[in-house]
C-alpha cells in the first residue's frame, strides 16, 4: 500500500475555499472569520481560546488576519481553528 504524502508538503488549500469569510475587527486588527458546520469538520484542531480540542464533527471558526496587522503574515499557514465561543469572548 502506498504511503500519503506528508500534510506539511502538500499545497494548502485556498482561504476561499468552502465558504464566505466575513471580516470582524477586534482590537489587534481585522480578522476574516469561516464558520465551519459539523459535517464539514473532517478533523480535530486544538482551540487558541481555550487550549482544548476541536472534535471532528464539531461546529467551529477558521480565523486568520485580514492582512499582516495580526499574529501574522495573513495567508494560509495563519489559519486558525477556534471554538465558536472562545473567538466570540476574544477581545
């Protein structure tokens, strides 16, 4: 049986891809926000809010810097999973 290529080598998938991000402002900056239905979570992430796991299954955010202003450079390896309430309660 044939090995899957390592995720890390892969390609990322686009930040478009799989829904419409809205644009949220929090006070280090703009942040484009995806939410993620149950069915569409394939994975389990950890949570920055909370530290906790994201469950397959579970309804979630995609969060990542509008542009550079946020925790990073803004493009796809800045992707982060959060609980829908830990992003709500970030300031």
């Amino acid at each position: 049986m044939a090995r899957r290529p390592s995720k890390h080598t892969r390609t990322a998938r686009p930040l478009s891809l799989g829904g419409v991000a809205t644009v949220v402002q929090k006070a280090d900056g703009d942040w484009q926000v995806r939410t993620i239905t149950g069915s569409a979570a394939t994975k389990d992430y950890r949570c920055p809010g909370c530290q906790q796991v994201i469950r397959t299954g579970q309804p979630h955010v995609v969060v990542w810097p509008s542009t550079a202003s946020g925790w990073g450079h803004g493009g796809v390896e800045d992707r982060r999973h959060w609980h829908t309430a830990c992003w709500q309660r970030r300031r």
